[in-house]
C-alpha cells in the first residue's frame, strides 16, 4: 500500500498549497491513502468543521492531531464526528485503569483509526512526545505499547481495531508529534520492527533523516509543514522577531499570500508483513 504524508498543514496558505498540489503528488506518486496532521489547519491553530471540510472534499483521507488539536472548541465536535476522520493524540488523556475507582474525564474524539486499504488494514495512530512541551501528557512510549499490545488503559478498547477478518494484525502508521528529536529518534528505534511507519510532525522544519529502519519501519524526524515559505514556521516573520526582541507576548498572524512550501513523504508498506518498502521525502513549492 502506498500511503502520502503531508506534514503541518498552516493556516490557510497551507490548505491553499496542498489543495493544488495534491492532483500532482497524486498522478505522481499514486497513494492508497492520503494523511496529514492538522493541528495548525485553523489560521494556525486548532481544526473548524469548514477547514477539515475544505481538505476531506479534494480526497484527504485522514487527519492527525497534536498539542493544538483542541484550541478551537469548535473542533469538538469534529474529533466526535466519525465522519470526519479526524484523530488526535492517543496519550493527551488515557482513563485510569478500573481499580481506582476514579472516573477518568472524557476528552473528545479518538487517538487512532483503522482504514481499510485495498486486501489489508492500516491502523493509523496520533502520538504526542513530552520534552519541551509545557502540558502534562501521558508517556507516549507506554501508550503505544498498550495499544499494541491491546493492554493497559486507552480511551477506546484496541481489540476491535487490531484484529482484521482474517484474523491478523494490521500495519501500523504512527505520526508522532514532538519538539525534541532525541525523543523522536528514540520512538523510532522503539517501535523499530512493530510499525511501519514512525513519521515526526510539530517543528515544522524538515529533517534530512528519512531512512528505513533496520528492522523495517520507515521512519523521518520531522516532514516538515505546509505553509508559507518566508515566515516563522508558518506565522508572520514581524510580530515573531518583536517577540525575540522584546520579551513581550504578541499575537501571531498569517499572511493570506505568498510562496508557499508543501512538505511530505511517501511511504510504501507491504500489507502482508507490516513492514515498510520505501520512504521518499517530498519537497514542493508553490504560489498561493
């Protein structure tokens, strides 16, 4: 199966570069499936029922989340709708466990879902890290062992997800959103020979690290994102060097036009064995 992964999509200069290039990576590259991580979809922060309308109807197939994924309260209810196929985080809030007869607070949606793709099933994960990051997360490395391993507190019971009709597991794909590399590295050498596919998302700079792992899982630091290419990771260059400059907080604005950068991978998976065949990194522009 031939899956296309597009990193943070920002803003909407973003959506604008990967709606137009889309047609193209597709004829090109010719994908099964079709990924991106929306948490900056939303003028760069958050998910709205239009912008993940916008992306699902010009054939996005999935979307990923991150630590922005709920900034817009209006994309509760999106991450609830089924519909959308919109996931975020498995590990931002995992119930505790029975026994400790405390009542776990809900948190919308659903930290991962399973498609089907052609004679095989992929189980798509959203995974986010916790060094540098100021809120508290669960441990990513245990929240996808319990998910692999159908153990251990999740907000949706895994069994129903990983087994298929021909009583075997699916090939899973894990967009891992987090700030440090270290941490990202280290997934990938974790989850090496379990997955096929440990992709980073967040930084929004692409790494030149897109490799397969030796024990079989395709694996990249960082995509990168979709945005405007003469910015600050997607947001107006101004405000963000008076904040270097000045210390004092200042609201961050993305510009409407301009060179746009489109950041993806392509990962092809062999269905029967999980295992990943091939990673190639995609680097686009385009003028919006």
């Amino acid at each position: 199966m031939n899956i296309l992964f597009f990193g943070d999509i920002v803003g909407r200069p973003g959506r604008r570069g990967v709606i137009k290039l889309l047609p193209e990576l597709k004829r090109e590259y010719a994908p099964d499936l079709v990924i991106a991580n929306s948490e900056n979809l939303a003028h760069g922060k958050g998910i709205t029922t239009s912008t993940v309308s916008e992306l699902r109807d010009v054939g996005m197939s999935v979307l990923t989340g991150g630590n922005h994924s709920f900034a817009k309260s209006e994309g509760f209810a999106v991450l609830d709708d089924p519909s959308f196929k919109v996931i975020r985080p498995v590990n931002i809030s995992m119930p505790l466990p029975a026994e400790c007869m405390v009542p776990a607070p809900r948190v919308p949606g659903r930290g991962f879902l399973s498609v089907t793709v052609g004679a095989y099933e992929l189980l798509i994960v959203s995974l986010i890290g916790r060094v540098f990051f100021h809120d508290q997360y669960d441990d990513p490395f245990r929240a996808i062992d319990a998910l692999l391993k159908d153990e251990g507190p999740l907000d949706f019971a895994p069994s129903k997800f990983l087994g298929t009709s021909r009583g075997k597991r699916p090939a899973v794909f894990v967009d891992f959103h987090a700030e440090a590399t270290s941490e990202k590295v280290a997934m990938g050498h974790y989850l090496d020979g379990r997955v096929a596919a440990v992709v980073g998302t967040h930084t929004h700079v692409p790494t030149a690290d897109a490799r397969i792992l030796p024990k079989g899982t395709a694996y990249i630091s960082d995509v990168g994102m979709c945005g405007l290419k003469e910015s600050v990771i997607g947001v107006d260059t101004e405000p963000i060097l008076n904040k270097f400059l000045t210390n004092m907080p200042v609201e961050h604005t993305i510009a409407e036009h301009g060179e746009v950068v489109v950041r993806a991978v392509a990962v092809e998976i062999d269905g029967a064995t999980g295992k990943a065949k091939r990673i190639e990194q995609i680097l686009r522009e385009t003028e919006v």
